[in-house]
C-alpha cells in the first residue's frame, strides 16, 4: 500500500477519480479535461490527485486499466466475437474514446498503446487465439493465416473512426463479408 | 469573386493561410491551433484571417481542400494503389493529420467527412472502380464483391492509427496478404 504523507489512501476516492477521469477524457479529450475538472466531478480535493498521479498522461493510464470488461464476457468463437466487435464499435462511449485516444496520439504515443493493451485487447480477448483454431477446426481454408482474421477485426476499427455513427447491423454485415470472403464457412462456427 | 470591405483578395495570402492552417492542424490540433498563430505564419493580420473564414472549421475544410494531390498521381491497377496506401499511411504527416482529424471528430463531425471527401478519397482516387474491374478481369475470384476490396484499404487506416509509426513495407505486405486471402491471383494485376 503506497501513503503519503502518512494518511492512508481512500479507495473510494481512487475509483471516484479514474471514473471521473475517464468520463471528461471522453467528453472533453486530452487537452480538454483539467485535473480540477476531474476532482470537481470526483467530489474530491485537487490535491488528492496530484499526490497520487503525477501526470494527467498517468492518471488517464490508470484510468484504462481500471475500465477493465466484466470477466466471463469473453466470446469463444469468431462468430461470438463478430457480435461484440459490432456491438462495441457501434456504442457511441466507446468510439468517443477511441478517437480522443487517436487524436491524443500524436501528442501522447504511450496512451494509445496503453488503450490498445489495458482497454482494447481485454475486450477482444482471446481474438488471436480464436483464429488459430478457427482456421485448425477448418472454419477457414487451409493455409489461411490466422493474423489476416485478426487484421480484419482491427480493420472494422478504421472504417469505424472515419465515418462515425454506424450501426450495430452495419459493422456485423461487414464483418461477416469479409470472413466469407476469406472462405469461413459459418456453419461451422458453432462446432 | 467574394470581397469583403472593397479591397480584392490577395490569393497569395490565401495559399500562405491555407498551408499555415493544414501545418497548425497537424502540429497542434484542432483545439490547439489559434487563429492568432496560423495568421502569424502566414505572414498576414489577424484580421485577413477572420475575413475570409468565419470559424476555424470553415478554415481547416478550406485547408483539407486546398491541400489536393497532384493530378495524375492516380493509380491504375490494385497493385498500384497497394504502393499508394502503403507509401501514405507510413508518412508521418500524413498520420498525423488523420489523428488529429479522428480526434477532432468528436466535437466536430463536419470535419471528419470532409477530410474523407475532400482529402482521403482523392488520394486513394478510382478505388471503387479499380475494384470493380478487377473482379471483373478476373484478379479476383468471380461473385467477389468489390467493397470488401475497399474494405480492406480501409481496413488498413484503423490498424495504423492504432499502432502509431509503421514502416511502409509493413503495410504493403499486409495489405498483399489480405488480398491473396481474398484469392487475388498477383500475376494478373499488370494485365
């Protein structure tokens, strides 16, 4: 347990403050969102959070590591992944956040790497390994090579950010064209 | 001819705004590129700025369309256009632009289907016809539809953006390899 100052810390008030935190880097983005916006929406002292992050670019790490998915979300096959793929990259919240983190990046390179490893990635769990036996059980051809199957996840991503709202029906169509373009026989998603 | 308060415009201090404000974008980013600091770069007065656009959107839509390709740049063939996104997406600049318009996007909408229109589409210029016809010559397997080729070239943006810096090659050989999974046959793209 880290202190400062001698006083132990409030774990509420960590939690209150990522939240806040989070919450105003999607409302107002990286340059837009004060640590005395995020105290003052956390309910707490601005110096609360200067003793325990040193850098807003810190604070907004913690903050993506602390918004980790629900355990037992995971999909366990590439059809189940299509559904949350659409479903995530159709929610507004969610692609408010990943334009602030693009947008911040050429600014902040670290953050969008920590978003892709503390906030993507457990989202799209498993998405390497769900490839690999995807193409094994011969849900695709054989010689298909499992990194193209990811690189069209990662794709839906880009069409995602360049035209904004899109719906949930829209980006799960997409997706399931260009797995069947790749030879998926979606009859076997399933076994 | 618009004018404003009888004196002609002078469309040097047009080109020289317009440049100034496409650099400020990329350097500082909507939020923090100044009307103030655009000017000063351009060499004009502030007030020469303000005359000619009435917001800061309404000049970064003027610079994402002032800053056309050169004519004749266009690809003729997928292969081509591969060499195209791969050489773009790998510029730094080019990045950049893209993130700082994704990150704008939020607050901003216009502004991201503008860079689209005005910006992107021109330099990925014929791709919904380049794919077409190679479905159609046969490059790709017959019933291919062509916007999952699009989607595929959009696809790549999401993965750069992403990932931040990637070297050309890298690009290039992803895009091949999700074209060969769509059974591009490669020695076809020169007929």
């Amino acid at each position: 347990m880290d202190r400062v100052g001698g006083r132990p810390r409030d774990p509420g008030n960590d939690v209150a403050i990522l939240d806040a935190a989070l919450d105003l880097l999607i409302e107002d983005g990286f340059g837009g969102a004060s640590i005395e916006a995020i105290a003052k929406r956390a309910g707490v002292a601005k110096m609360t959070v200067y003793r325990r992050w040193k850098s807003k670019e810190d604070l907004f790490l913690a903050a993506l590591e602390h918004a980790r998915p629900p355990d037992g979300a995971n999909a366990e096959s590439i059809g189940e992944l299509v559904v949350t793929v659409a479903r995530l990259l159709s929610q507004n919240r969610f692609r408010m956040l990943m334009a602030r983190v693009v947008g911040a990046s050429v600014d902040h390179p670290n953050l969008v790497g920590a978003y892709v490893e503390r906030y993507l990635r457990p989202r799209l769990s498993g998405l390497a390994e769900l490839a690999r036996d995807a193409v094994e059980k011969g849900e695709f051809p054989e010689g298909t090579d499992p990194a193209v199957i990811e690189d069209v996840f990662a794709g839906a991503i880009g069409f995602v950010l360049l035209r904004g709202e899109v719906a949930e029906a829209e980006i799960d169509g997409r997706l399931r064209g260009m797995l069947r373009h790749l030879g998926r026989r979606e009859d076997l998603h399933l076994g």
